[in-house]
C-alpha cells in the first residue's frame, strides 16, 4: 500500500496544501496505523475462511442427512447409530411374540432382534409355551423340525441341571432368570425375500434364590437369522450362535439375590425397532 493510498492523494482534504511525510522511526505516530490496515485484512480473512468452512460442512451433513441412496448397512457406524430409525415399531402382537414388521431392512433387523428376546425367555423352558414361541417365529417347515428338537435339547434331566423341575418351575422362593437383551443388530444380507441379520446381545441366565447354585450370570453371544419374507411377515429359516464380541467385565459388585429377582419382576423388556 503506497502513502498515496493511504492518505487519498497528495492533497489533504482538496485543499491544495501539502503534507511532508517524515521517515518512520521507532517513536513515529503514522507508523502504527499505518501497518494496523494489514493486520485487519489478516484478521478477516481468516474468519472468512473459517466461516466457509463452517458452512461447507454444514451443506455436506444437510446434503448426507437428506439423500436416500445409501443403505445402513453401506455406511460405517456413526454417532447415531444407536438411535431409532425411521419404520415405527410393530403395534401388534400374536402368542406375545411381535409381528407386522416392515418390508424392509430396518423391518428385518427389527424382526431378528424381536426374535432372540423371545427365544431367550424363560418361556422356552415350557413345553406349550415354547411350541408357541416356535410356532410364530419359524416357517411352518422349520417350526415343524424344531419343536421335536428342541423337546429332546429340554428333557427333564436339562432341566434338573439348572434347577427346575419336569415343567421348568423354579424352587418355591427362587426365580430363574433368562433373558436375551440386544445390544445391536447387523444386516449380512438382504433381498426383498430373504435376509441374514446378526443380532449381538448380552444375555442373563441363572437361579436367584438364597440356596442357589447357579448364580445369574451374563453371557455375550452373536445370533445370526436366516429370514425370508412369508405370509406378510419376516419368519425364521435357521439361526446359529456364537460366543462373543464379549467386552471387559466391570468393576460394580454383583447385587444380592433379593435385588436380582425383584429386579427381573418390576422391569420389563421392550419391543425392539431399528
């Protein structure tokens, strides 16, 4: 910038008289204004460029948030992806067991994690009750296999090993804990007919009781759902489990008998929805 620009010309106000300008000097008074001009350009260029940037990342997320094209299952794991997802959950129900899912990913996923928190219940261990169950959640054809499996797998002598008796009652004064709780779900593969969704859940399992000794623990298992689309509805094809991913266990002292079977009778578990 040249002292012409600075002071608008040689003339000072228009007025033909001339300004003499001094070498600068350490005490000269035009020497800090003169060099202040730069350091406010600096200055609103970066909050310029900072603003910009503010704005392109804001566009960039509207743009992602608002596109349809990618599947859940295309993108990594954000900080939402705990979070419902647009399907509403099912409002009907048949045998207990959740049904009217949608015809979609997220209806599969939902499907699959509805179906290991009602094979991992206590209803299981009753015959009627578990036929049900079978019944509802497995096509005709698997359901038919199954149940005759599944009475052999819950023979009386299984059942005395966990401390019940022939019809899967607990001891007078104990409660035998059972439940599946899914932590996530993950679609392997989908198609409008079919699909294979993995469900990673924390289980608890065991008699609580003050002469039990089978303690309730917890377990972490992987189920995985061969599910295709019959009868207006998601059924089970075939499922196999696997240990794991099992986290570090935490440091907070295991609760007494007392607080475990009150716990498991005052909470109730929740119909699940991706």
């Amino acid at each position: 910038m040249s002292n012409d620009d600075h002071y608008g010309g040689g003339d000072v106000g228009g007025t033909g008289q001339t300004r003499t300008r001094l070498p600068d000097s350490p005490s000269d008074p035009y020497g800090t204004p003169r060099r202040t001009p730069r350091a406010s350009r600096g200055l609103v260029t970066v909050v310029g460029v900072v603003v910009l940037l503010v704005a392109a990342i804001a566009f960039a997320n509207q743009s992602s948030d608002s596109s349809g094209g990618d599947t859940a299952s295309d993108k990594p794991p954000t900080t939402t992806s705990t979070a419902p997802t647009g399907t509403a959950p099912v409002t009907t129900k048949s045998a207990g067991i959740p049904k009217g899912f949608a015809h979609d990913e997220q209806g599969a996923q939902s499907a699959a994690a509805n179906f290991a928190v009602a094979l991992g219940s206590d209803g299981m261990l009753k015959k009627d009750v578990r036929h049900a169950l079978v019944d509802g959640i497995y096509t005709a054809e698997a359901a038919a296999q199954r149940k005759g499996t599944q009475d052999t797998a819950y023979s009386p002598a299984f059942l005395a090993t966990l401390g019940l008796d022939p019809n899967g009652n607990a001891p007078q004064g104990n409660t035998f804990v059972t439940r599946a709780v899914p932590v996530g779900t993950h679609i392997e593969s989908y198609t409008p007919t079919t699909a294979k969704v993995s469900v990673w859940y924390t289980g608890l399992v065991g008699m609580s009781g003050a002469k039990s000794t089978t303690p309730v623990r917890t377990t972490w298992k992987t189920w995985t759902f061969e599910l295709t689309w019959a009868g207006e509805d998601w059924k089970v094809v075939s499922d196999t489990q696997q240990d794991g991913p099992a986290p570090v266990p935490g440091d907070v002292a295991a609760s007494s008998s007392d607080d475990i079977s009150k716990a498991v009778q005052e909470f109730g578990g929740f119909t699940y929805a991706r």
